[in-house]
C-alpha cells in the first residue's frame, strides 16, 4: 500500500514535530516519521534558553524545570554564582519531545512510529517515495530531513560533513542527589576545548561533557567527568571546588553512581566557518532542519532553538509557496550569528591575557555587575557573539 503526502518529514526531534504541527495546522498533509522505541531519550542536556520559552511559551506546557541561578566554575576551579534575570528551562527529552509530537499530531499531521531508509528513499516523477523499516511505502512532493546530526538524508543531499565540522557529547543520567540540593552547573574544562554541566530535572540529574570531536580522548575525559559527578555529590560548599581533582571519601558516591547511572554518548554538529558559507540546506523538493543541517552553536552546542527556528522558517517558505527562500531566510536569520561563533570558538576557548578566557571571563564576573549581565544574557540566548568581546571587555574597564 502506498500513502501520498505534501510532505514527507523524517525524524521526530524538536525540529520535525514542529514543522509537522505548523504545516498540518495550514492543512498541509503531513508524514512524520521517527523510530525511537518509546520512552528513550535523545542524549541531550535539555536546557531551553529564555530566548526560546519567549519566542514559543508554548513550551512551558511541557512539564520541566525552572532554573534562576546557576553555578559557573572556570577551569582552575573558581566559582561564579549567576542569579538569571531570564530563567531557562530544562526538559526530560522524553517529555519534550512527546509534547511536541502530540502537538504535531494533534495539528493534524500523520505520526508514523518508524524508520526511515534513508539509501532507499530516491526520487519519483511526483516528488520522493521512501520505505520505513517495515516496508511500508509512503510518497510524497517534498522531503524534509530532520533526523539528527547523523542525518542519512542530510548526506544524500547536502553531503557529508567532516570529524572537525562535529562535537562530541557523553555523560550519564543520574539520580537526584539524596540532599535534594541540585544545583544547575557549567564547569568549563581544563586543557580540553569545551565544558562540563549537571542540569538537573525534576526525576534525574543529565551530566555531560561536550567538546570538540577532532580533541576528543575518550578516557581522560570520561575520568575527568566522574570526578566532576562525584564532587557533584559531596555537595562541599565552597568557592572554589577542585573539580578535577580526586578527593577523599569518594569510593561511596562513586560505586553508587555506577550502580544507578545510565551513559549516553552523541554528537552535534559544529561547523566550522567555512562550512557555514558552503553548506547548502535546501532544493527545490527537500530540504534539511535543526541538527541534519548543522544547525547548533559551535561554542556551547546548543541546538533546540535553532531546530525550532528553522521550522518555523521553512513552514512560512514552504507555505508562502517559495521552499527556495528557505535557505536565503536562515542565513539571514541566524546564519551569520552561528558563524560568528565558529570563528570565535578557539578565542573562546582560548588564552586571553596569559590564561584561558573562559578563567578570565568568570575572573571579571565576580568583580563587575556589568560582566555578570552580559554573562546572563549570553545564557538567556540574547547575546549573540558578534559583539560579546567587546561588551565583556567594556564592562570590565567600568568602575566598579
Ligand atoms: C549530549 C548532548 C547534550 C545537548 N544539550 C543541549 C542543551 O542542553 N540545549 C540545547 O539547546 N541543545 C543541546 N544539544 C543539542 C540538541 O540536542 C540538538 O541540537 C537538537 O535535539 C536538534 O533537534 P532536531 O530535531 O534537529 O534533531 P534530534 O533532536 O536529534 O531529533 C532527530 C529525531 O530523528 C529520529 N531519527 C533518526 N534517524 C531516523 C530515521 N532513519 N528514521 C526516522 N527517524 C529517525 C531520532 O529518533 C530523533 O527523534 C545537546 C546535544 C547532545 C548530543
């Protein structure tokens, strides 16, 4: 049996389900693809920057967390507690993406709980036919690619892309400490290009590690975040928490944590700049989104907004009747910003005045309002980096 669609969207992450329910809303008829098994999450933070929640309160329908304050370490250890003027939003991925599936789902859009093929999905006279997992064969004019970094689509059609334009991201999902005390942490790393976080969510606790994938030494790093997780749990409260060093008395949490943890690995797109001036996302009859184009910020790896946004982007396009639009409407919505941000990626995680910038960063945060502010819009998402130097570097000349 064959079924005929307007648009055929593979992957139901952030992306695909919300460029389902935008389409299917305008009538448009949607498939909508994903063979996650039920109840696995996408390796995932699952922070939602302020940015988003704004763009679409729709998002706080999803049941989450909260986070006002969050802890900032640099890589020597020091501590910088952030009081967010504009909260952030931390989900299960389990639980968004359901939310956002129902949505879609609701709208209107046909959800079909499995693989797609993507070496068997080819074009027809009327567009694309393509085969799930089971066989089934579903057509349709448009095909949208919106399955992840790993996207067999994006490679089909945009090409592949190499180790350098990849993150890399691992951690483990454990329990919520027993002093019910979790706070929300971004501990930037020493040595390694990237950093480390514990994001608490209202059933578990998601640590990880995010770093480049060209420097990415699997044992070090996997050693270096245990220690951060159990430093984690001895809840010492200090400024300055070695988080990389052993500590006594950590035999305990640590087996407990092995005990109780489940380990996630995955990987983020991070262009670099030259891919972001050569990459091209859509054609006349497909297009790609969120992470299958490359859509996540090079510096910290956040991708939910720019999957969101790129829906939406391509649901106007697509309904305005000019797909092609698409890839002229992204650049100049977001395209140069994350650019920016693959050229500022090294300085970031750089030297800056004989010590890593992220050291001098947090330095200046603790003696100047003015740094803290512009620290707290870069997490709210409203800083982009074009300008992020040198509002950091004028606030810290400020008189106190
Ligand atoms: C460890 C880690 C931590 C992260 N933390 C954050 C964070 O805190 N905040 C943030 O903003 N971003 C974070 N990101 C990035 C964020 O997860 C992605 O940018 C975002 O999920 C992209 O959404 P998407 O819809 O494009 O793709 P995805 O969320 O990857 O969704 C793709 C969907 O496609 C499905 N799929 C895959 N292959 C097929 C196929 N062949 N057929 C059918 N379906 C398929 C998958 O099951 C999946 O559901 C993190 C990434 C990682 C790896």
């Amino acid at each position: 049996m064959t079924s005929n669609f307007d648009l055929l969207i593979v992957g139901a992450g952030p992306s695909g389900s919300f460029a389902a329910e935008l389409l299917a809303k305008a009538d448009v008829r949607v498939a909508l693809f994903d063979g996650r098994p039920e109840g696995e999450p996408k390796p995932c933070g699952g922070g939602v920057t302020a940015k988003a929640l704004k763009a679409w309160p729709q998002l706080l329908g999803a049941i989450g967390r909260t986070i006002n304050e969050l802890d900032l370490y640099s890589p020597s250890g020091k501590k910088l507690h952030l009081e967010l003027d504009e909260p952030f939003a931390i989900y299960s991925r389990v639980v968004f993406d359901s939310y956002l599936r129902d949505r879609a789902r609701d709208a209107g859009a046909t959800v079909v709980p499995d693989r797609v093929s993507a070496r068997k999905t080819k074009p027809v006279d009327s567009g694309w036919k393509l085969f799930t997992d089971r066989g089934t064969e579903y057509r349709g004019r448009i095909l949208i690619g919106a399955e992840g970094a790993n996207s067999g689509i994006a490679k089909m059609l945009a090409g592949p892309l190499p180790p350098s334009d990849m993150e890399v991201a691992f951690g483990y999902r454990a329990p919520l400490p027993a002093s019910g005390e979790a706070p929300t942490v971004v501990a930037f790393l020493p040595r390694w290009v990237g950093y480390a976080w514990a994001f608490p969510r209202p059933d578990h606790v998601s640590f990880g590690i995010a770093t480049t994938q060209d420097a990415f030494e699997h044992q070090p790093l996997d050693d270096l975040l245990w220690r951060f997780m159990i430093t984690y749990y001895q809840q010492r409260d200090d400024s300055q928490i070695r988080f990389w060093k052993e500590s006594n008395g950590s035999e305990k949490i640590e087996s407990e944590l092995r005990a109780t943890s489940e380990r996630y690995a995955a990987r983020i797109p991070g262009l670099a700049d030259k891919t972001w001036e050569t990459r091209t996302v859509c054609g006349q009859n497909w297009a790609l989104l969120g992470d299958a184009a490359g859509f996540a910020d090079p510096v910290t790896g956040e991708g939910i907004y720019y999957a969101l946004r790129s829906a939406e982007l391509l649901a106007e396009c697509y309904l305005n009747g000019s797909l092609e639009e698409y890839e002229t409407r992204w650049r100049e919505d977001f395209g140069a910003e994350l650019r920016r941000a693959a050229q500022m990626r090294r300085r970031f995680y750089g030297n800056f005045w004989g010590a890593p910038f992220t050291e001098r960063m947090i330095e200046f945060a603790k003696g100047h309002r003015g740094v803290r502010r512009v620290l707290g819009d870069l997490i709210a998402g409203e800083q982009g980096y074009v300008d992020l130097r040198r509002k950091l570097l004028r606030s810290a000349m400020r008189p106190l």
